[in-house]
C-alpha cells in the first residue's frame, strides 16, 4: 500500500471519483494540503466526507502571502481545533517567484513555524532557491520536532544539513526526468525512515511513460503507484519494499 503524503486534492473537479481511481491502484491515503484562506475550508470539506483516506493539512504557501487577511493564523487555529488529527501546511520560502518578495513570506512562515512547534504538530514545508533564507528563518523560530521537506529538490549536502534538525523528504514523479537526476542523487542520502513518497497533484506532472492516469494535462493522483516503481528502481529497491518503508514512514511522521 502506498500514501500520498502530498496533494492539492480540493483542486479537482470531482474528488470522488480520484479517491476511487487512487484506491484502485492500492493508495491507502492521503495528505491534502490547503495553501491559503480561501481553499481551508474545501479540504476541511474532503476530510469530513472521505474521514478513513483523507488527512488535512492547513497552511498558507509563499505565494499568497501577501494576500492574507488581518486574521488569517487566528482562522488557522480555528481549523487546526477543529481537527485535532491535521497536520500544518504547506508554507515555506520561494525565492523563485518574482513575488511576493522574501521578507512578506517570512512574515507568514515564522508564525507557522511557531504554532507548529507550539502545538507538536507535523509541519510541511515548501523551500525553493531559499535555502540559506529558510535556515535563517529556524534561527529565529526552531521548527518542530518533525517536518517534511515537500517535493525536495535540495543537495545530498542539504539532506545533511537537514536530516538533523528533524527534517523528513519527500519525493515527487516530477523528479523522474532524467534531467533532474541529481535529485534522485539527493535521494539516496535520505535516511529509509525519513524517505516519503508524494504527487503534488495537480502539479509536478511526472515524465510521460510514468502517467497512468491521463486528466487534461494534470497530475492525477493514481499516477503515484508508477511514481513508486519508478523511484524503487532508482534506489535499488524492490517495488514492495519502497512501498512498505514510504508507507511506516508516512504512519509515522503524521501519526495515524
């Protein structure tokens, strides 16, 4: 059995239909991460109706920092009472996208950051070409005990640095190419009980010959099974034997 440890589910048009189509490819599950006010409540939505294969995650990404409201980790909180089983995210750093700058997306990640470590809560984080601004951020506010590095796409050298102060990673089909082989490099420094495997769906759209599930050009969710194969090959493992570290690993880190 594998776990999506990283969607977008509420994106879709008719998530039931993805649930069934994820079930029948052997998916136990899933973490759908929200990424601003205005979709919190339509994961909340998903995991009130699919209770036994949805876990919710509340965060506000990067890129829609400099959209919040006045009251907008108040809100936060109230979902994260409203269920105690929900895991804060995603949010991080972007130094890719021309805005919001830096310094606006710090003023949303420190407070999650906080309320993460605060509530003893697992956290997922986006990093993307913000990796010193990200480690500068834990200087001032100590991340929890446990946080998954989301679709990483850092350095060996950076699963070093990380892996210490609590972090777990999390591999996404679009990291297949073969141009992105130095990530798969990454990957083989993972400690196995730190090793997640995600789609990022609708997003990241893994290579052509790992799509099983064709949906108008995005990524659907069932794609995660191929995504497996594809990964286990490249790290020496058997199909199985990913599928039962990624799936301990995904129990664990978010605590079923």
């Amino acid at each position: 059995m594998l776990f999506d440890s990283h969607n977008h589910l509420q994106r879709f048009r008719d998530p039931a239909r993805i649930i069934a189509e994820m079930r029948a490819v052997g998916i136990g599950g899933c973490v759908v991460n929200g990424t601003s006010e205005e979709d919190w409540e339509a994961v909340a939505h998903l995991a009130e109706g699919f209770q036994d294969f949805v876990r919710p995650a509340f965060g506000l990404h990067p890129w829609h920092a400099h959209q919040r409201t006045e009251g907008w980790l108040q809100r936060l909180e109230d979902f994260l009472d409203r269920f105690p089983n929900a895991s804060i995210g995603e949010c991080g750093l972007d130094g890719w996208v021309a805005g919001p700058s830096l310094e606006i997306q710090r003023e949303v990640f420190l407070p999650q950051l906080a309320l993460a470590r605060d509530r003893k809560m697992p956290l997922t984080i986006h990093a993307l070409k913000a990796w010193e601004p990200l480690f500068e951020a834990f200087e001032e506010e100590a991340p929890p005990e446990k946080f998954l590095m989301h679709s990483f796409g850092g350095s060996p050298e950076l699963v070093k640095r990380l892996a210490p102060m609590g972090a777990w990673f999390s591999f996404s089909g679009y990291f297949l190419q073969p141009r992105k082989s130095k990530v798969v490099e990454s990957f083989k420094v993972v400690p196995r009980d730190r090793l997640l495997i995600e789609t990022d769906a609708p997003d990241m759209m893994p290579p052509a010959e790992f799509v099983t599930h064709e949906l108008k050009g995005l990524n659907h969710p069932a794609n995660l099974a191929r995504i497996g194969e594809g990964l286990a090959e490249r790290l020496g493992l058997s199909t199985g034997e990913l599928a039962e570290e990624t799936a301990g690993n995904h129990l664990q880190f978010f605590g079923f």
